[in-house]
C-alpha cells in the first residue's frame, strides 16, 4: 500500500479510537449504580435505542461471515439476514412488553416464568453462544488491522481483543449504547456511500453480473431449499431471543420508546444488510481469485482496493467500528448474566453498588479472556451458525413460550434449555473427534445435516410434552406476563 494510503487508514483508525474513547471517558462519571452499569439508569430514547441495536445486530456476523456467504453464493445470501428481518415483525409486538417487565437480563425473566434451575441452565448457554460471537469480532477486528497496519492476524486480534475488554468494562451499557449511536449514523451513510463508487469502478450492474455465475443472482443460488433454511433459522431464532436486545428495552425509557425503536430497527437492518451483500457481490466480481485474499475479508478488501484511498479508509475504519460495537455488547451481554443472575442472586445479595461494579468489571475481562481462547476456529460464517444455533434451541423457544404460551411449564423448560444446548454443543464436536469406524454413519449424518434442525426440534418437543405431562404453572408464575401484555 502506498504510504499515502496508509497514513489515510492509519489517521482514520487513530481519530476512530480516540473518539471511542472520549465517549466512553464521557459517559463513566454517569455509572454510579448497578442499574447505570447494567441497563442505562432505563433512559434511553428511541432515536438512541434505534442506533444501539443497529449496531449490536450487525457486526462480523454480517461484516464477515454475511460477506463470506456473499461471496461464495452471490445474492442468495440474502436468505441469512432474512431470518432477521422476519424476526423483527414478531419483536415489534414483544418489545412493549419487554420494557414493561423491566428486568436485567433472559435469565431474570426465565427464573420468574419457570424457576432457577432453568435460569442457571439459560446462563450457561448464553455464556457459550456470546463468548463465541465476541471470538469473531475479535478476529475480524483483527483481519482489518492486518490489513491496515501489517501486523499479523493473530496480532490484531490480540489487540483489538485487548481494546474491547478495556473499553466494556469502563461504562457497561450506558458507554456502548451512545457509542452505538455514533457509530450506527455514521456507518450508515459510508456504506450507503460507497455502493455508487464501487459499481462505477466495476463498469457497472450489468459487468457484475457478467464475471459472476447467473445462479449467483437467483433466489436459492448454487444453495437447497434445505441450505438456505440452515442460514435463515439460526439468524430468525437468535433474533427472537436475543439478550442484548432484550436489555436494550429493558433500559428504553418507556414501552412506547421500545416500539418506535423497532420500526427504525426495521427499516435500518434491511437496508444496511442489504448493502453489506451488494458490496460483498460488487467486491467478488472485482476480486474473485487474488490471491491474498480470504473470503470472509472481501469487503475491507474491496474497501482497501476498490475505493478511492479517503473513501476506502472511511469504510474500513467503519467496519473496524461495528466490529468493536458488537464486540462489546456480545461481551458485555453474558457479564450481565454472571453478576445479575449468580453473584447478586447468589453469593451476596446485598451486595453495595461498588462492589456491584468491582465485580461486573472484573466478569468483563475474564469473559473477554475466555472469549479470546475461543478465536483459533478460521471460518467466521462455522463460527456464527455454532453461536446462533446454541442460541436458537436452548433459548428461543422457552422466551417466547414465556410471553405467547400460559401452558409451558418449569420442567419443560429445564428440559428443552438442556436439550438444545447439548445437541447443538454434540451436533458440531462427535464429528471431530476420532471415533472408530462403526459410529461412520452418525459422522456422516451430522456432517451434512444443519443442527439447527434437529436441535430445534428436540428443544421445541420437550417443552411441548413435557409441559403438558406436567402441573400447568401458577398464576403467581403467570402474572408478571399477563401483565406485561396488557
């Protein structure tokens, strides 16, 4: 890269994480309590809420393994932010609701639906679905510093692990969500900018189309109905449960707040997912075969040599951001679970409002420690369905049993949180161990079959049975609820 170019993306990167900081600085002397930490003090507005969820949704898992799956089956790969989409038309009716039961956390909600048990087991699963998600925004971060400063990717990683941790752990959600709001306005225009210079520089929609393969633009592509689901569910399911959404409305100021959000979430997450596989597309026409490039790097790919060198520094230090936003929801999120759901629950709960932020700091980094051990794994896109589907079978579904289905019950609960993790956790691990020849069959099966299907299932079949085997649940277990959807 010519100096020139690289002093461009180097003084982007340096004014980016200045400002980063300076908010985050900005908004410490606001934590004073627990609340402040965890959910915001329940201030924030819409116009924030909009932003902040913006930015927690779309990080590597569209930067990255969204763009990989653009890369590898053109338009089709629409069918993965798909899943989000049609997900937001159910949230937009949950919202409300989920502002009005003002909690802290899933697992708050899941203790006062069906009991404890299913609130320990609900912690370990969002424990391994985040921490996982948070390894690929690590090595995403880390992909664009090697490819700004010459580091290598295990070094940027490191680094940008390093950075996340430090930067979370200062304010909690009171930093991240108007971190969030400043990077989500500011994304939002530089890839809405860049798409007409890219197609410029390609010759056009028609010259893309022309270097790629015609099934590239059709609506399955080169992928099964089958194929195209295993992308869809993940996506759908973790939109339906998601923690970090969750927490936002609990720190809306009001459920009217939490609902306007929705619409603005809507509108803006299919529009910026739809830009990210544009340029993904435009990037694999311009690209396909070079060979220093990796799929999942084609988009800070096409931002380094497809753009001019202010523009393309613009984006790359906008996908740096994004990056670093999700990072630090999807570390922050689980740390939440720990402090609000074990050691304010458990081990002391009259604990005082320092000791609540001593320890909600220190879960922080342990978590982003854990987190980084996790970022060996080379495929984003793998990584991201593992997370979404842990997500999906032991969470979802026993949510929105919570709020949509009075029968489900704390036992059927217990069972399909367990069921689904521990499918999901076997359906990606047997096949690597070295087993004899005799379980070939079972290998081959989960080789070439999603998880997310037969995690689902069992998750869903146990709480239904089990549910309806067992004593229905009380009123006092009902009423938080039937409340919250008056």
């Amino acid at each position: 890269m010519p100096r020139a170019s690289m002093n461009a993306y180097l003084i982007v990167l340096f004014v980016l994480v200045a400002g980063l900081l300076a908010v985050s600085l900005t908004r410490l002397h606001t934590v004073k309590t627990g609340a402040d930490f965890l959910v915001a003090g329940r201030s924030l507005s819409a116009g924030v809420l909009v932003f902040t969820l913006l930015s927690s949704w779309i990080g590597a898992g569209s930067l990255f393994a969204g763009a990989e799956n653009a890369y590898r089956n053109g338009m089709a790969s629409l069918w993965q932010p798909a899943g989000g989409w049609v997900g937001l038309l159910i949230i937009y009716f949950v919202a409300p609701r989920a502002r009005k039961f003002a909690q802290f956390t899933i697992p708050d909600l899941l203790e006062t639906r069906y009991g404890v048990a299913t609130r320990v087991l609900a912690m370990i699963a969002i424990i391994l679905a985040y921490t996982a998600i948070t390894s690929y925004q690590f090595k995403g971060g880390g992909d664009i510093l090697a490819l700004i400063t010459g580091v290598t990717p295990g070094q940027g990683t490191a680094i940008i692990a390093a950075f996340v941790i430090v930067f979370t752990a200062l304010a909690g959600m009171s930093s991240i969500a108007y971190v969030d709001l400043v990077i989500g306005l500011s994304v939002t225009v530089i890839l809405i900018a860049a798409v007409p210079v890219l197609l410029h520089h390609a010759g056009g929609w028609a010259t893309v189309r022309a270097s790629l393969p015609a099934n590239h633009f059709q609506v399955l592509g080169p992928l099964s109905i089958w194929q195209a689901m295993g992308y869809f569910l993940p996506v759908f399911l973790l939109m339906l449960g998601n923690q970090s959404m969750y927490q936002k409305f609990f720190s809306a100021k009001s459920e009217k707040d939490a609902r306007r959000a929705v619409i603005g979430w809507v509108i803006g997450t299919i529009v910026l997912e739809t830009i990210i596989i544009v340029i993904a597309v435009i990037g694999s026409a311009l690209f396909h075969g070079a060979p220093d490039l990796k799929p999942r790097e084609i988009i800070p790919y096409t931002a380094r040599h497809g753009l001019p060198a202010l523009l393309g520094a613009i984006l790359m230090g906008a996908i740096f951001a994004k990056v670093i936003s999700t990072g630090n929801n999807y570390l922050f999120s689980p740390a939440t679970n720990i402090v609000n759901d074990i050691y304010s629950r458990f081990i002391n709960p009259k604990a005082s409002n320092r000791q609540v932020l001593l320890v909600s700091r220190t879960i922080v980094v342990l978590l982003g420690l854990f987190a980084f051990a996790q970022t060996f794994q080379d495929s984003i896109l793998t990584v991201m369905l593992y997370a979404y589907t842990v997500y999906s079978a032991a969470i979802t579904p026993v949510v929105m049993a919570a709020f949509f289905w009075k029968r489900a019950t704390g036992r059927g609960a217990v069972w399909s949180v367990s069921l689904g993790t521990v499918v999901t956790v076997g359906w990606n691990v047997i096949p690597k161990l070295p087993l004899p020849m005799a379980f070939s069959p079972m290998v081959h099966l989960m080789t070439n079959m999603d998880a997310i299907y037969p995690a689902v299932l069992i998750s869903m079949a146990a709480l239904v049975f089990i549910s309806l085997a067992t004593p229905p649940p009380t009123r006092a277990q009902l009423a938080p609820f039937a409340e919250a959807a008056s």
